[in-house]
C-alpha cells in the first residue's frame, strides 16, 4: 500500500452504483436445488452482504434464474427473502423462470410489462439500464429475435450521451466452458454485437447464467457474467467437461459510475470475513 504521506492523484467519487445479483435458484422453503443444496440460506447472506455495504446500491439488478422451477411458492420465497433490501430492484428472467408467473408474483414491478418477453429501460441515477429478456420457454438455452433488438436499437438511439448499462441472462459470448455454450445465446449476438458498436455509450453488458465472473470484449465495450449467491459452475474449459457445479466461495457484482464519467466493476464476495483492520496508525505503517 501507498504510504500516508505520498502524493495522492484525485479521487474519483461515486454517482451511481448499481448492484447485481444473478441465478439465485430459490426453490419452495425445505426444498433443495439439483437435490443437493438449499438455496435459500445463500441468498440471505447476499442480502445481508448488500445490506453491511459502506456505500448502498441505487438499485439491484437480478439477472436471470431466479427460481429453480417458476413455480409460484418459489417467487413467494423470493420475495420474501429479498425484502429486507430497501432500494429498487429490477428482474429479469433466466431459462428457469416462467415470466407469467413472475408478473403474477411481483404485480407492482409494472416494468416487467403483461406479455411477451420482458424488456425495459429505466434510469439508476445517472445511468440508464436497458434489459433484454433472452429466456426460451422451454428450453436451456437463449435467443435474441429481431423484435427484441429493434427494440434495443431504438432504445439505444433515444438515450444517446446517457451511460448505459445492458442487462441479459444468457452471456452473448462464448465462455469456453463448453456444456453452458451449448445453452449460451444461440441466437442475435451478431447483431447485438453491431448494435452495440454503434453507441459507445453503452458501458457494460451484465449477464447471469454462468455462476462465474468472466468479462469479455464485445462490441466495443465490455460484457460480464457474475457469481451466484450459492453454487458456481466448474471451471473447466475442456469442451467435452461434464456438467458439474462446486460450493466454491459466492459473490455478486457492484457497477459504479463515478465523477469521472467511468464505469467501475468491483466483484464482492458473499458473507461476513474479519476486518476491516488499518493499514496506518498516527500515520504510520504499522510494522
């Protein structure tokens, strides 16, 4: 670390920040995901996470994979155990959500619109978050059709010089983990990728679906996926790797936008850990 006494560069301050949280797979209370993991305990500690943050998020969003089933007890569950968070949160579904069922749960998330696929654009302080909604009924993997990205392409060309933020389940990116890009988005990243190029002032893509943080250039600018509160899937990049999921250490992501017009990412991990402990005392370093 940069003792106390050296010559310090400005300090960029916060704007917005932005949470995001992503495949949560909350299933009935007593009941366990894959027949191995109650997900329900994870997704507390996330929120209490949330909640022990020095500076709180603007907004949260959930991409994808919210419950296990789409079941209607599991969105009660849900909500139930995301209620302790104060500031707004946007959803968005992953190919285990039933979106009808996810309107029905959660009536006064009016943006979640009343048919077809779930698309929005919504200001987070300075920032502008614009959702895509690639979840197939039915099936594992995503797609983005051409009413979806004429949409985006619309959306986009009004909020020109506003910092924006996508927001997607399904990564438009190959993982190089190869069982999940097999489910990844089969359809629309080429066109998404050039819709993209032509604003800049799109900031970040923010995606679910992988339990794991990768980041990626992609159309100019960058696209992530995040940790899930709970299990993660396996890092391994053969590209015959068996499905496989881990308990290693969960986490969620945090977007700051800052006085310097910059866009910040910062990975934090679930749970409560020792510290915070200083590094100077009466200016000093401590030896």
């Amino acid at each position: 670390m940069t003792p106390q006494n050296a010559s310090a560069a400005p300090v960029a301050t916060t704007v917005t920040l932005l949470g995001q949280i992503t495949d949560l797979h909350i299933r009935e209370p007593g009941r366990l995901a894959y027949g191995r993991i109650d997900t329900a305990p994870y997704l507390a500690r996330a929120v209490a996470s949330v909640l022990r943050l020095p500076q709180q998020p603007d907004a949260i969003v959930l991409t994808g994979d919210l419950t296990d089933f789409g079941r209607e007890a599991e969105y009660a569950h849900l909500a139930r155990l995301l209620a302790p968070l104060p500031m707004p949160l946007y959803l968005l579904p992953g190919n285990h959500d039933e979106r009808e069922q996810m309107r029905r749960s959660f009536p006064d998330h009016t943006y979640l619109g009343t048919d077809g696929p779930v698309r929005y654009s919504v200001r987070v302080g300075a920032l502008r978050l614009v959702a895509l909604d690639t979840a197939v009924a039915g099936a594992s993997h995503g797609e983005l059709d051409d009413a979806q990205l004429d949409w985006l392409e619309g959306t986009l060309a009004a909020c020109r010089g506003e910092p924006v933020v996508i927001a997607m389940h399904h990564p438009p990116f190959s993982t190089l983990i190869g069982h999940m890009d097999r489910i990844g988005l089969l359809q629309g990243r080429d066109r998404l990728e050039a819709i993209v190029r032509q604003h800049p002032n799109v900031e970040r893509i923010v995606c679910g679906h992988l339990h794991r943080a990768i980041d990626v250039r992609f159309g100019g600018t960058i696209a992530s996926t995040s940790p899930a509160p709970g299990h993660q899937v396996r890092l391994d990049l053969a590209p015959d790797a068996a499905s496989a999921w881990t308990l290693e250490p969960p986490g969620y992501r945090l977007h700051a936008w800052t006085s310097e017009q910059r866009l910040v990412t910062h990975l934090a991990m679930s749970g409560e850990f020792e510290g915070p402990y200083p590094f100077h005392e009466n200016g000093a370093l401590i030896d």
